[in-house]
C-alpha cells in the first residue's frame, strides 16, 4: 500500500504542478490567474510560445484565433507543430491539441478564422494578446476592442530579426495600439490588405524576415510575464485603479530588448487625441 502524501513530505509538494508557480506568485494570484482566460490573436511562432508560457503558469482558459494552417517554414520555432502538420492541420488545432500535454488544467478553445470574423464571444475575456504578422489585422482587433465597454487590456507583440518589443496598453486609459499610426500609415496598411487579397504575385514576392526560435522565446517571454501581473491584479485595478507591490504591469509603456547589443528599453507610449480610430477618440473624451 502506497503512503499518503502529506504537507510536510518533499513528495507532497513534488507531486504539485503548481507548486512553484504558488510559491512565486502566492496562492491568490495563482488562483486569479487559473481563473482567468484571456484571447491570443496569432497562433504562429508568437502564439506558441505565449500559449506555452501561460499554459506551465496554470490560466483556466486560452481562446486561440488564427485563420492559417501549419506550414513547414513554422517548425524552426514553434513548440506545438510537427513536421507531419505541414498544409493539412490549423494553427489553432495543433495547439489546441498538444498543449494539454504539459498544460492539463488549461483549456484551448481554438478558432481557426481570421480575428474580424470571429464571433463576439472569443471577447468574453480578461485580456488580449496579440502575435500576429500583419498591421492589418491589429488595426482591426484594436477597432473592435475599442467598441467593447470597457475595452480589453491589451498586450501586443512584434519583432524584427535581433530585437523584440512588446506594447502594454489599457485604452482608453493609455493609448491604443493604433495612436501612434498617421492617416497615410492606416491608408498603407489598408492598401497593402487589398493587394494581398487580390494578387497572388504580390503576396508571392513579399519578402519573409529572417525568424529564429530563441527571439520568439524572448518575445513570448515578456507578454507572458506582463499577462501574468495584469491577470494577478486585474480585478483590484479595476476597483481601486492599484497595483500590486513588485505586480505592476508596464501599463502604457513599450518594453524592447535589443538581442545583438544586449540592452534593453523601456519608455512611454504617448496616447494621440487625433488617434485615427474614431472609437479611440471618443472614448478619451469621456475619461
Ligand atoms: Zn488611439
């Protein structure tokens, strides 16, 4: 007959998944977050390393939206695919698969769509996380986001070859994700969506950056660990507009690491009254 563990035995905590987690975090947030669920726009190489990283730290539930099936080109850096995925299953159902593998009490709930044809409820959530690859699609979820009362925070993640960088944002608290963009930007990015829908040469010639695993790592990284303060403190922000000591997510700020110089950034995002966004515009003038 096997003994029982009890609380003082080491085989008590080691038998624990979460035991560190609770250690590191306390046992209230830990509970917070597994009973949080938050929305990940992008189930690409970004996608999997957030889903990885929240999925070890025990959130209840990630709603996954991706339209794209797995290509060969994605296994350089994405933990949930396999060679065998290549064109024949979606993003959002390798994940959805695979991750209750070392996740088991986080539900995937995939959604394999684009994000603008989604249906409302994939917002029934705590918070958003974006990992997409295209401007287009931000610049739609952020108008969406913005039509919900009150919007989502929102964390959204983007990368070039040898840095990364990862926006915080609460609007219309802080800025949106789309403040920073001018009219002729917006007008770029709409034209560049037409064209890729219309002519397949051109989306054929689009050059592919170069993408390595360990700058998805980083990204992925850092939206896990300010997803983890925000699901921690959520409840008690929205209340009382506090933080958390040593829990404060950095909320209207960008964070960029700089992977061939070592260094490491950090500074505010300005939030524009003469946003392009008409919802962002609104809202502010109700603050
Ligand atoms: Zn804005």
């Amino acid at each position: 007959m096997t003994k029982k563990p009890t609380p003082i035995d080491l085989e008590y905590f080691e038998k624990d998944q979460h035991d560190r987690t609770r250690r590191w975090l306390g046992a209230t947030n830990l509970e917070a977050v597994r009973q949080s669920t938050v929305l990940m726009v992008g189930a690409g190489a970004v996608g999997n390393e957030v889903c990885k990283n929240l999925g070890l730290l025990g959130v209840g539930k990630i709603v996954l939206v991706d339209p794209d099936k797995v290509a060969a080109s994605n296994l350089n850096r994405c933990v949930f695919f396999r060679p065998g995925d290549h064109d024949i299953k979606f993003k959002v159902d390798a994940v959805a698969e695979r991750l209750p593998e070392l996740a088991t009490d986080t539900v995937v709930e995939p959604h394999a769509i684009p994000i603008q044809v989604a249906p409302d409820e994939v917002w029934d959530v705590d918070l958003v996380l974006v990992g997409v690859d295209n401007h287009y699609a931000r610049y739609l979820l952020n108008a969406k986001n913005l039509s919900i009362e009150p919007p989502l925070p929102v964390i959204n993640g983007a990368m070039g070859k040898d840095f990364v960088s990862v926006e915080v944002l609460a609007p219309p608290k802080t800025a949106c994700l789309v403040c920073s963009w001018s009219k002729d930007f917006v007008d770029h990015v709409i034209t560049n969506e037409v064209r890729t829908r219309c002519d397949p040469f051109f989306v054929d010639t689009m050059p592919r950056f170069p993408m390595i695993s360990f700058v998805t790592s980083v990204v992925g990284a850092v939206m896990a660990w300010e997803a983890t303060k925000m699901l921690a403190g959520l409840q008690q922000w929205r209340l009382t507009g506090q933080w958390q000591e040593g829990l404060k997510p950095a909320l209207g700020r960008f964070i960029q690491y700089d992977l061939h110089k070592h260094k490491s950034m950090t500074g505010p995002i300005m939030a524009n009254p003469r946003c392009t966004e008409i919802f962002c515009r609104d809202k502010r003038k109700h603050l």
